[in-house]
C-alpha cells in the first residue's frame, strides 16, 4: 500500500474497558508495523483504565471529562450534560491542534465526541463495532461513517455500503500454535488421562460461574471431570475457604495469565460473553458454553452468545439457568464427542484472523 506520506496522523479513541482498549492498541501496533514514522494519538475518558494502559504500551493518550450514562442512579446523570459538552470542546481542540488524517473509535465514552467533531471537520472516521448489537453512539454515528468495521455479519442497524465484516482486532498469533494438551493439562497440576473444563469469568470474575462450580465440587468429582476455574478477584479468597481442601482435579485461580495453555488444556469452555472473549474462542475452537453477563449494556452480552447459538456454534445458558443447569450441561457436553466435534467446527468458521489487518487496510485507504 502506498501512502502520500510516510508519517500518517492517527487519532484513536476507545475505552473503559479491556474489550474497548486492547483492540485499539492492537491497530494502533499494526500501523506501526508497516508506518514506524506514523503519529498516533489516543482519546479516552479521564479516570478510565485506557488512561494508564494505553501509555504503558508506549502511546500518547489525552482525556475527555465524558462519562456513561447510570441507568442505576439516574441523579447522577445531571452532569451528563455539562460533561458532554465541556469533552466536545475539548475533542475539537485536541483535533485542531493534531490534525488527523482519519480517526477510528473502538467503542467507550470519549469516541462519541472525538469522532463528531472529527466528522464535523471532514476528517474521514471509522467505527469499529465489537458486538452483534450497536450501541447508541455508533448508531449516532453511523451515518458519518467513512467505514464500519463489524465482528458479525448482516447488523441491520448500519448502512450496508460501508459495513465490512472484518471480526475484532485481537492478537492472534496467541490462539495459534497451542501447546500439546497433555503437556497443557500437567502445567495446571492435572491428570492428562481426564477431561478438562476451562472455566473464565473475566479479570473480576464471575459470582454466577463460582456458585455453580462451588455446588457442583461432588459431581465434577464423581464423573471424574477435571476444572481449571478462574474466579477473579473478588470471590477467590471466599472460594479458597469454602472449597473442600485437597480436591483432585480442581486448580483454583485468581487470574489466568498464560491463556494460551489454559486454552490448550481444556476440551470445553465455559465463558462469559463479551465480544472480545467470543472473538478469541472463535480462534481457539473448542466448544464453549456462554453465560452472558445480564446486566451488560444494552444486554449485548447475549445477543452475541444468540448470534452464536444461531449458528449451532455454542451452547448458552443465562445467570437464572446457571444454577440448575450449567454443571449437568457441561458435564454431558464433554462426554458427547459428536457434540464437542460439531459445535466446534461451527465455531472455527466464525473466526476472523486477520482482522487486525484488514481494519488497517480500511483504515490507511481512507487517507488520502
């Protein structure tokens, strides 16, 4: 691809959480790759995470005062305005003085703003959306849009002349080359003659997951099922005291940092559903089980798991089935190999690889 210039300027706006974060830093890296010279600045929300994670990975962040809307408290909304407008003041001025040549938003507070004034100032922007259901601000947008970048394919919501379905951005060289599962399995301290269920509730965990596994300690003993179980860090202290002590074939973790042997060790996974989550199994390709985290915005959480179950691609269950049912499905599901063999190859063929890539090329064509 060749570019009028060496040194494109990038603006990339997305945060609040990892799965709004860790895409961007992965298109951020990729232009990089091919562009040493390319600017790149970051917009997030003051006193969010991508404050600190975005520099850590060696880029330029500035804040924006916006903050989310709290269905729970609704007082705390009245500032929403003053916050809104005082970060699209600010989106216009940090525009004027970098000078982009195109903006992408990954989802999070401040790409609302940014990409507005952006689009107000003829700045090509680029919306990256990581769910099968979009939120408010992108279908805001989406009419501004030089480009929508899409995790799922046929999203009603968006204009179809600029929708790609790319997948999301995530480092996909970590789901390949798995190492051997029996070598997996005894990095965990398991028996690599027994089945394994990886169990992931994200870095905070999640308290449906932890009770139903906590009630479902005998069963998994009695069948011989072994757990690899994440719970976060909120209830691990609580689960390492009410867990019966010496358990065979249980390994208990606050957090998994080697997600790749995780992967590797298990024959079934049972997971939350946020986007980024379903984008990395979809690369993995073990049979999974989703249990979408029910008080996600706009419940996006299990549209995507629907969209998935559509396809004959997962099983899911919601947080009021959990405790009746999640311990027997997974149970049966990593007894039935048919079953693991089909909801596997669906999966597989809903993964995107070269996403990162491709949201680039999207990305760098819109310059001119």
């Amino acid at each position: 691809m060749q570019l009028s210039r060496t040194s494109p300027k990038i603006i990339i706006s997305g945060g609040g959480t990892g799965g709004h974060i860790y895409p961007a830093i992965a298109i951020a890296d990729e232009i990089k790759n091919r562009f040493p010279e390319a600017r790149i600045l970051f917009v997030g929300a003051e006193g969010k995470m991508e404050m600190e994670k975005v520099p850590k990975a060696g880029y330029q962040i500035k804040g924006l005062p916006i903050a989310g809307i709290d269905r729970g408290n609704m007082l705390s909304n009245l500032s929403f305005p003053l916050k809104l407008r005082k970060s699209l003041k600010l989106a216009k001025q940090i525009i004027n003085e970098f000078k982009p040549d195109v903006a992408i938003g990954t989802g999070g507070y401040a790409s609302g703003p940014l990409l507005w004034q952006a689009a107000k100032q003829n700045i090509p922007i680029v919306i990256q959306e990581q769910n099968s259901f979009p939120g408010i601000t992108n279908k805001l947008l989406k009419n501004k849009a030089a480009a929508i970048c899409v995790a799922y394919d046929g999203i009603m919501q968006f204009p179809k002349e600029k929708t790609h379905y790319t997948g999301n951005p995530i480092r996909s060289e970590i789901f390949q080359n798995l190492p051997e599962q029996d070598y997996a399995i005894q990095t965990f301290g398991l028996n690599p003659e027994k089945k394994v269920i990886l169990s992931i509730g994200g870095s905070q965990g999640s308290r449906t997951l932890n009770n139903a596994w906590l009630n479902g300690i005998d069963q998994l003993q009695d069948t011989g099922v072994q757990l690899i179980w994440q719970t976060g860090k909120l209830d691990h202290e609580k689960i390492k005291s009410q867990a019966p002590h010496n358990l065979d074939g249980i390994h208990i973790t606050e957090f998994i940092y080697d997600m790749k042997t995780a992967y590797a060790a298990a024959d079934v996974i049972v997971s939350r559903a946020g986007a980024m989550a379903i984008s990395e199994l979809e690369l993995v390709g073990k049979p999974v089980i989703l249990v979408p985290f029910p008080f996600a915005a706009e419940d996006h959480q299990t549209k995507n798991a629907q969209a998935l179950v559509k396809d004959n691609a997962a099983k899911m269950f919601t947080d009021e089935q959990v405790p009746e049912n999640l311990v027997n499905a997974a149970v049966e599901l990593i007894q039935n190999e048919n079953e693991q063999n089909g909801l596997s190859e669906n999966l597989k063929k809903l993964g995107k690889p070269n996403a990162t890539k491709e949201i680039t090329d999207i990305l760098l064509n819109l310059i001119k």
